[in-house]
C-alpha cells in the first residue's frame, strides 16, 4: 500500500497538471484490472475543469514589473491587460528554466485564475533558453533531483490550464522553451527561432515534455525535432506547424494579446471541456508512465556521463 501511495502521488494530474498532494487508498488485491479501474476513475474525476481549487497567492502583491516575494525578485512577472493576463518570463539573459521559475510559473498561472485568457512571453529577445544548463553544472546531482519535478509541474502547469493559453514568442524559443511553447494552445512567433535541442547538450527528455510535444505536433514530426535538434525561424517554423502564425517583433505582443481576447470570448466551461477532451489521451499516457519513466529519466540526467556533457557544454558555449 505505501508504494501504491508514493506512484499516486506522483502520476495524478490536477486541471492545472501537477501532482495531486493527497493519498489514496486502494483495496488489497491482485487483481490488477481492479487497481487499474480504480486509478482510471480517480483520474477522471481529477481532470474535470474545476475539480481542485487551490487558494490564491498573494495575487493583489504580486503584480508588476519585477514585484518582489519576501524581499527579493521574482522570474515570472504577472502583468493585466483587460481581461487577459501576461505572464513575462524575466529570469537572467536566457529566462531559463530553474527551481525557482518553475515554482514560480505554477503560481503565477494560480494568480491569473479569473482572468479569462493567458498570454505567455519572454523579456528582452529571448523567449526562453530552457533549462538554466549553467545552475545545473553548478548544483550536480542533489539539484538534478530537486529540478526535474519542479520543470514537469512548469509544463504541466501551462499545458493542462483550462482557459486559452497564447505564446508570444518574442525571440528564441529553444530546449525547455520550445516544450513551454509548446504547451500553450497557439504560438505567435517573431524574429526568433523554435527548436528542441536537448540531445544536443546530452540529456533525455522527461515523458511530459515528450507528450506536450506530441499533443502539439504529432508522433510523425518528433523524431527528426528531437534526434537533429534543428532549430527553425519564420516561414520554416510556420511550414513546420511550430508556429500558427508570424508578426513582426513590435507587433508580437499585440497579435498574441488579439487572439488571447479572441479564445477568451468564448464560453469558458465549454471550452475547457473541450480542451481537456483534446488533451486527456496526453494525460493519460504521462499519468499511467511518468511513475517509471521519471526514475529513468533522473538517472541519466544524474549519471557522470550526463554531467560531464553538461559541463562541457556550458564550458564551450555558456562561459
């Protein structure tokens, strides 16, 4: 029964896609159609738009260009436009991905709750640079393992929030954030690029980035997206469907405000619904193997091998 707990907690996804903090009991038995029943329907029950509601933090303080939490800065910075809230990643040159911007995204996204759709974008020329490579040279294997779950939560975060969610990728979308793009439910691209590079750097991909992929693109594309780890820029990204559309880079923002008021005109519960009714098979499939494969995936990311390959990147292309 405790490892029964331990994989629940886990795999679980809430309506906003992260782990669900409770336990659950299951009847003792050995017949594994039982269990399986039994975890399908607490998943379905789980992933009807509304099923959890958590309490708001410190939304009224927390808004504004970098707003603090307890004194210092936060990387995610919650803007409003009528009824639409912008989500500016504002974290270092890259706005990479670390501990405390993926913390910080699944607040923000609490925050913006009653607004009626969501715009996600970067500061300065960068959308975002993924994974901060050089935090993760620096921490090593403890940090690895504190990491990893805080990133699924993040993209998990944007991918299962049930009202419109528009990326105004306002220049490169790279590694972790072309997964952030990804995730979102139309992409505005700039004068960036979009591409997926982490074999590149040596890492594998955790199976909710992959899904989020997959929901996005198609099986078909994944292969050549994630063994190459091309990137591609304006009509190659659009021909390519990772992007549903271009704007000059003044008019990114703009555009991706436009079709965010433009979802948010919709009826909110039916278009959840029918969000989560396109997405569920993707829930599914993370909820039912993330248990196994995150082990796996925090293995190789931890081994020396992985590590060194981290190093040797940041050596090369970061210092």
């Amino acid at each position: 029964m405790k490892t029964l707990n331990v994989v629940l907690r886990r795999v679980l996804p809430s309506p906003l896609g992260r782990r669900v903090g409770e336990f659950m009991l299951l009847p003792f038995t050995e017949d594994e159609t039982v269990v399986a029943r039994t975890l399908q329907d607490r998943i379905a029950e789980l992933a009807r738009p509304g099923a959890l509601r958590r309490r708001p933090v410190e939304r009224q303080e927390l808004t504004g260009p970098r707003a603090s939490r307890y004194g210092r800065l936060v990387p995610i910075i919650l803007e409003s436009h009528h009824d639409v809230a912008v989500l500016r990643i504002d974290h270092g040159k890259g706005n990479t991905l670390d501990t405390d911007s993926c913390r910080e995204l699944v607040l923000r996204l609490e925050d913006a709750e009653q607004a009626r759709a969501v715009v996600l974008t970067g500061t300065g020329g960068i959308f975002s640079a993924g994974v901060d490579l050089k935090r993760l040279d620096e921490g090593g294997a403890p940090y690895v393992s504190e990491f990893l779950p805080l990133l699924s939560d993040a993209l998990l975060a944007v991918f299962g929030c049930p009202r419109p969610v528009v990326a105004a990728l306002n220049g490169h979308a790279v590694a972790g954030g072309a997964v952030l793009a990804a995730a979102c439910d139309h992409r505005v691209l700039g004068p960036g690029t979009i591409g997926v590079t982490e074999l590149l750097v040596g890492v594998p991909f955790p199976l909710a980035a992959l899904e989020i992929l997959r929901c996005a693109y198609g099986t078909a594309p994944l292969p050549r997206l994630t063994y190459s780890g091309e990137v591609f820029g304006g009509e190659d990204a659009l021909a390519r469907g990772l992007a549903d559309e271009l704007a000059a880079p003044e008019e990114v923002l703009e555009r991706a405000l436009g079709v965010a008021a433009r979802l948010g005109e919709l009826p909110a519960e039916p278009f959840a619904h029918t969000k989560a009714q396109i997405r569920q098979p993707f829930h599914e499939r993370i909820a039912e193997y993330r248990h196994s494969d995150d082990p796996e995936v925090e293995r190789l990311w931890r081994s020396p091998e992985t590590l060194a390959a981290v190093k040797s990147y940041v050596d090369r292309m970061l210092r």
